[in-house]
C-alpha cells in the first residue's frame, strides 16, 4: 500500500558489491520492493533517463558513468515514498550526506553517489515506466 518511488543502485556501488547492504537499508526502513531488475544500459538509454540534465556540464560524464557497468532498477512502495527515500539516500553530494544516509555509507562522489532516487510523484511514475512493464511489477495491497 502507499505510494511508489523509483531508484537506481549505479555502477560504483554496483562493482563494490553494496546491493545486499543498500537493499538491507532499504527494507530496514520500510519500503515494498514492488520491482526489480538488474540491467546494463545504453548510452541512449542513460541519455534518455537524465535528459533533464541534458543541458548541464556534467551530463556527458554522467552517461559514461551510467554505463561504466550493470545498476539494479527498483520501484519501491511505501507511505510517502518520494520524500522518505530522499531523507534515507541523504544529499547528493555525498560529504553534505547525513550520517547514517546510504549516499553517506555508499557514495563516492557526487557523480559516483551510490544511488538515484525520483524526486517527485510524477517523475517516480515516469521513471518506473521507463523501466518496467506491467507484468514486472508486484505492489502490495493492502489488506481490508
Ligand atoms: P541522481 O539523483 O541520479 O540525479 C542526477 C545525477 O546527476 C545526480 O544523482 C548526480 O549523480 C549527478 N550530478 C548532479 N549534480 C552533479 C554535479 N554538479 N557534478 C556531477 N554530477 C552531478
């Protein structure tokens, strides 16, 4: 029940083999996982996903890094789940990241930062689209 948000677990903790421990986090904190899958992008792909950042200074380098590996995709469902994912990965930038944060645990740098959180209801609906079909996805009902 609740709402849905939609993550990435990116490359860098991807090859660090952080999944297990940031999944735990996730699911320590509350969250459905009503989707997943783990996938290598495209570089049209990545450029699609972010193509609000199409026009900022990093957005080329972003791509590469999207691409540098395989990233798990996941929609997860819980109440308020675009603000309390954003509170639980902390701040971008991984050293203004709350301790006890995933960014602040997993992330390397601003680019490398562990994880991709939606920052609203619609772009947290877009973005699981963009990843995930129907029959892909597993929300929980809740129970009368
Ligand atoms: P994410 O939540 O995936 O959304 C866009 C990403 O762009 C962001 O995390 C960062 O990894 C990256 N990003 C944002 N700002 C910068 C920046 N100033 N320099 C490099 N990468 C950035």
């Amino acid at each position: 029940a609740g709402t849905i948000t939609f993550t990435i677990i990116k490359p860098g903790a991807v090859k660090n083999e952080h999944i297990g421990p940031i999944l735990d986090k996730i699911s320590d904190a509350g969250f459905h996982i009503a989707a997943m899958k783990m996938v290598q992008l495209s570089r049209s792909e990545a450029r699609s996903f972010y193509c609000i950042h199409k026009d900022k200074p990093f957005f080329e380098d972003l791509v590469e890094f999207m691409v540098s590996g395989p990233i798990v995709a996941a929609i997860l469902q819980k109440e308020n789940a675009v603000d309390d994912f954003r509170k639980l990965i902390g701040n971008t930038d991984p050293t203004k990241a709350e301790p006890g944060t995933i960014r602040h645990m997993f992330a390397k740098s601003v680019q490398a930062n562990a994880v991709h959180g939606s920052d609203s209801d619609e772009n947290a609906q877009k973005e699981s689209e963009y990843f995930f079909a129907g029959y892909e996805k597993f929300f929980e009902v809740k129970k009368t």
